[in-house]
C-alpha cells in the first residue's frame, strides 16, 4: 500500500505529481517537522516560530489581542484546584464585546503510533494537545471568573464585565476528524469524571493530569455557577490545527468576525445537543 501520508508525490517522467490531497496534506507539514527535528532543530524553538506564525497571522487579519501574558497565582487559588505552578501563562487573548477568548497553542501532533491506531497513543496525543491546553485555558477562566479580571506581570489586565469566556486549544497540525466542535464536547463530557486505566500506569498519567485538573475546575462553585446545565460545560471549547485557523482568519478581519467565524460550526453542533 502506497504511503500517502509521508510520500506523496508521483514522479511522472521528471515531474512530480500530487494526486491525493485530501489524504497527504497535513503529513507535507509533518514530514517537513520530522526534518526539522533530524536537522537538530529543538521543540521549542519549533514553537516560537509558530506562535510567531500564528501572531503574524492575527495581525494581518485585523485582529487585537495580547499575547505571552503571565500572572501570578495566589496561595489560596492552588489549594482551591490542586495546582503547584505560582505562575501561569496566557498564549493569546482575544477579547470582543461579548465574549473573552483565551487560546493555547500545542506543538504536539499525531505520532507515528497514533496514526497507526493505537488508542492509547493516540489519547496521549490528544491529552497532550487538546486536554493540556484546555486545563491551562481554565485556569485563565477560573482566575477571570473568581476575581472578575486578570492583572498581568507587566501591568496590562483584562476584566470579565458579565461576559462570556472561550477557551480554544489550537494545534500545530491537523488531528483530522477529533477537531470538531460536537466532538470536542463529547469527548471532554464522557471523560470529564473518569480517568484512563490501560494497565500502563506512566501512559496513563500522562493523560490523567491533565484530566484531573479539568475536573477540579468544574467542581468549583465559579464554574458550576457559569455552566448550569451540564450539556453546555464545554460548549465553549474549540480545538483548531493552525491550517484551519488560518483558513477562518482569511474570513475574518476585526475581533467580532474572529469570533463569529470560531462559532460558526459549533453553532451547529449547540443545536445538536438540544435536540438530544
């Protein structure tokens, strides 16, 4: 069987030929991150490029936000949800009139051994991505709703003002069928109060940490408050590959549109949810 994935060009008498988009696309961009990764290139730096990328790309759509924004977190608040960090830190806010969006950006992708099927590296892969940067955007929420705002290192701040809060995990490829809104929901709704159990307790724990956090965030009276109904708790959360972000800042150029365009599909799947 003919590897689309990570060799997808025909060559046909001296030229090449790409016939098979739909399959290969993301893996150009993971082939390209495996040579990267030979070259010696580190993980973090592969990161702040792709911010760099994904700020640059804010930018020439319009949008305002702030970015690399830290804060401290008081004694009171880690004991409130089991955490260590004195510090956490916010990748990109964007704020409209109704609705502050925090977004977390993942270098994670699909590993080989995901691709292949295998459902506990695949959940690690989505623990890693998706779960990790929902438990970091809710701590964001947690601090905005506990406080009613956030005051920065730096001095800037962001207030709550009665609106809504958005937390959007954004990874740096596609994760192909998983990001979708309807998905994300469900998936984060069954594993809400349960924990992994492969019998490979160091893979597990991987998963669970970032499960546990999320769980103790909506136990607290802040989130049980804002999400009354059980069916909307992660209504608000969005999980976007960089190539499906840029497409939906093409149609976008102010922090409304932004918004607008975010919703668009899980505007969709709300009306699913109510149905059922």
């Amino acid at each position: 069987m003919r590897n689309y994935y990570e060799r997808p060009f025909v060559s046909v008498e001296q030229r090449y030929a790409y016939p098979n988009p739909n399959l290969c696309s993301y893996g150009f961009y993971s082939t390209l991150l495996e040579l990267c990764k030979e070259s010696g290139l580190n993980g973090k730096l592969i990161g702040d490029v792709t911010e760099e990328l994904f700020a640059s790309a804010l930018r020439d759509a319009g949008i305002k936000f702030l970015e690399n924004k830290r804060y401290k977190i008081p004694k009171n608040v880690r004991d409130e949800l089991q955490i260590n960090s004195t510090e956490r830190e916010c990748d990109f806010i964007v704020e409209t009139e109704s609705t502050v969006i925090f977004i977390e950006l993942k270098r994670k992708t699909l590993t080989s051994d995901a691709r292949a099927g295998s459902p506990l590296h695949s959940m690690i892969d989505i623990a890693q991505s998706l779960l990790h940067a929902q438990a970091q955007a809710g701590c964001h929420e947690y601090m905005l709703r506990r406080n009613g705002e956030i005051q920065y290192l730096d001095g800037t701040k962001i207030e709550l003002k009665d609106r809504q809060v958005e937390r959007v995990a954004v990874s740096m490829f596609g994760y192909f069928g998983i990001q979708d809104g309807f998905f994300v929901s469900q998936i984060l709704n069954s594993l809400i109060n349960g924990k992994i159990e492969s019998g490979d307790s160091e893979a597990d724990e991987k998963i669970n940490v970032h499960l546990r956090e999320i769980n103790r965030q909506f136990k607290t009276d802040e989130f049980r408050e804002a999400y009354k109904d059980i069916r909307d708790q992660f209504i608000s959360s969005r999980f976007f590959s960089i190539p499906q972000i840029l497409e939906i800042l093409s149609n976008s150029s102010n922090n409304e549109e932004f918004e607008t365009e975010l919703n668009y599909l899980p505007a969709i799947a709300q009306a699913e949810i109510t149905r059922t």
